[in-house]
C-alpha cells in the first residue's frame, strides 16, 4: 500500500497557572494532534495522558501517528505551566538555567 503525504498539526504552545489547590502543579488537558492526507486508520498517541498533573516549569508532549511498524511521523508543543506566584515561575527558570550565578 503506498503511503500519501502525512502531516500531523500539534496544537499551539501554551500557558497554564498553577490551580487552587496547589501552588506548585496542576492537571491539563490539550486538543488532540490533527493528521492530514490519510484515508486510512492511523494510531495516534502521545507521551503524556490527558489530564496530566504537570509542575511548574516547561513540559513537551509529542503527539505521534503511525501506521503500523512501517510508517511514523510526529509533532510536538510546550506547555508553560506558571505558579500562582510568577516570581515562584521564574525562580524555577533560574534553577533550570545552565548558568551559574558565577557566570553572570
């Protein structure tokens, strides 16, 4: 069977606050991958269930068709998540950050 084109559309990054009852994650959904020039049946899966409870911080989640073990494509987007406190957001960056206060 030949195999057209496949594009797979990843939603927009995003940002999400941290909910009421906790200061440092909350649970997020996101709309599913869309996939492009494919009549037939494809699987589509992601690294992360829906209703994760993602941390603060920055979390990739890579949607992923496939169809069988022939043939895969994926995309992917960023999904910010920001405390309550922004200040909590950018203190977590700056733990991230590779540099070291002696570099600066």
């Amino acid at each position: 069977m030949f195999l057209s084109v496949v594009i797979i559309e990843c939603p927009a990054d995003f940002s999400i606050s941290t909910d009421s009852r906790s200061a440092y994650s909350t649970n997020v959904t996101w709309p599913t991958a869309l996939i492009h020039g494919y009549e037939g049946q494809m699987m589509l899966t992601s690294n992360y269930p829906q209703e994760t409870s993602f941390t603060i911080g920055d979390h990739v989640v890579i949607w992923t068709a496939s169809h069988g073990k022939s043939f895969a494509t994926n995309c992917n987007f960023t999904i910010s998540v920001l405390g309550k406190d922004k200040l909590a957001y950018v203190y977590w960056r700056l733990l991230d950050s590779p540099y070291k206060s002696n570099d600066f």
